[in-house]
C-alpha cells in the first residue's frame, strides 16, 4: 500500500478529485493548509498599508491506495493540478505498513 500526498492550489481541489475518480479512486481525505516554496508569499495592499502574506493557501489531498494504482494516481493529480505557473504544488508518496477499516475490523488492501 502507498499513501500519496498532493499539496496543490485550493481552485484546483475539484479537477483533482474527479482526475482521482476517473482512474479508479474512491476516498481521498481534504485538509486545508498554508505554506510557500519558491514564490515566497507576496506582498498585499490593504487601505493603504502594505503588509506581507508570507503563507499561500493550498490544499493538502491525502490518498491510500494500492500499489499498483500510484502510477495512473499521480499522473491524473499532476494533469489536474498543473498551470504552469509557480506554485502549482507537490506530490509526495510513501509506503503504508498497515490499514485498518475501524468498522469492520479489515485490514490491508481490503480496508482501503
């Protein structure tokens, strides 16, 4: 099992989710963050004062899946989250020892 970590931009949450549904994928898990890579924030006007945003939003998707799953996973994320412009995120993946569906009690590839 590999667990995929996406941290993209919030407008492009919705072409992510239905690229995952498309090859397949049926729970990804949503989180809301905060960060900056290289475009380093920006800075802002507001009545008349300049301030800094140091951190973006960006939107963190979490996906457990198979193995042999990740490749067509990851290709549909960077296709639907791409712009070309700095910023548009990163994909991270690792390796899932155990999963458990806590209902039904589980485990491995039958609980994801």
């Amino acid at each position: 099992m590999k667990k995929i970590e996406a941290i993209i931009k919030p407008f492009k949450l919705d072409e992510v989710k239905e690229a995952l549904q498309e090859v397949g994928l049926q729970g990804i898990t949503v989180i809301e963050a905060k960060g900056f890579g290289r475009q380093k924030g920006h800075t802002e006007l507001y009545r008349g004062a300049e301030y800094v945003v140091d951190f973006l939003p960006k939107v963190k998707v979490e996906v457990i899946l198979a193995e042999d799953q990740v490749d067509a996973a990851v290709e549909a994320i960077q296709k639907a989250a791409q712009t070309g412009r700095i910023g548009d995120g990163k994909i991270f993946i690792s390796t899932i020892e155990q999963a458990i569906r806590i209902r039904t009690g589980e485990t491995g590839n039958d609980a994801i």
